[in-house]
C-alpha cells in the first residue's frame, strides 16, 4: 500500500507546487501598470497609447498628428492563437487590452508605435521650439522695455547654451 501512495502523495505535491507557481504569476501581473508594454520583435521602437478614433466619435485629429510623426497603430497577426492561450514566440509586444482584430485597446487608448530615433527626432524638435519660444520671450520683453526707455540687465545666474 505504501507503494501506491507515494506516487499519489509526489503527484499532490507537484500539483500544489504547480499552483503556487501559477499563482506567484498571477500576483507579479497584479502588480504590473495596466498600460506596461514589453517589445518581443518589434525593438528599438516606442510605444504610445493614442486616444482611440473610435471612441472619440469621430475626432480623430489626434491619430491624424500621430501618422505625419511616423506612429503606426500596433497589430498583432497571431491575435487569434495568443487569445486562445497558445504560446506564440514572434509576437511584436506583451501588454494588455488585445483583442481579436490584433490591436491592443484599452479603455478609450490604442496601442501605436514608431522607431524609437524617430520619437528621439521629436523630443529634440519639441526642445528647440521650447528654447526658442524662451530666448523669443526674452527678446520681446527687452524690445518693449527699450521702446518704454526701461533699462533691462540679464543676472549671472542665466547663461546661453
């Protein structure tokens, strides 16, 4: 008898183990943020949740900026197998909200992407234009205050790049 219980005791202990194991999954993706996206094939690009078009009833202005910049919404092309729980190695990204046409929506966000230099472009663009509008503000008020016969001084403390 002690025989036969053995491997019935091994097997119930596998099995507890296994759980444990399954449950220890489930906790660390409780504790992921909802919009967390990991790239699988599609590396070296940045991910962006966009206002999804149709949620926003037709504003879709917004996805319109997005692919002038180069962003493209993701698609997932085994969206079918993944959502039926088979494993798929070349999928393009892990994160929530997928569904079955293959993008990934969440709430009123889409999942989109572009290469990451092309949003590196961006940033920088976006910091020219900021320093410009500052150096611009500056300008504007010692002009005015020139017009006004008010005298201007620049402190130390603010040094040009």
């Amino acid at each position: 008898m002690s025989t036969v219980q053995a491997p019935l005791q091994q097997t119930a202990d596998q099995a507890k183990a296994a759980r444990k194991a399954r449950y220890a999954a489930y906790r660390q993706k409780l504790g992921q943020p909802k919009l967390a996206v990991t790239p699988i094939s599609l590396k070296g690009k940045h991910f962006f949740w966009a206002p999804n078009p149709g949620t926003w009833k037709g504003d879709d202005s917004e996805m319109v900026r997005l692919d002038t910049l180069g962003y493209a919404i993701v698609k997932e092309p085994k969206a079918k197998e993944i959502l039926s729980g088979i494993e798929v190695k070349d999928r393009h990204v892990i994160a929530g909200g997928l569904r079955e046409d293959g993008t990934y929506i969440i709430g009123d966000v889409i999942l989109t992407y572009c290469d990451e230099e092309v949003y590196e472009f961006h940033l920088m663009d976006v910091e020219e234009r900021s320093d410009a509008l500052i150096e611009g503000a500056a300008e504007d008020f010692k002009t005015e205050a020139a017009r006004a016969g008010v005298p201007t001084f620049e402190t130390e403390g603010r040094r040009k790049k």
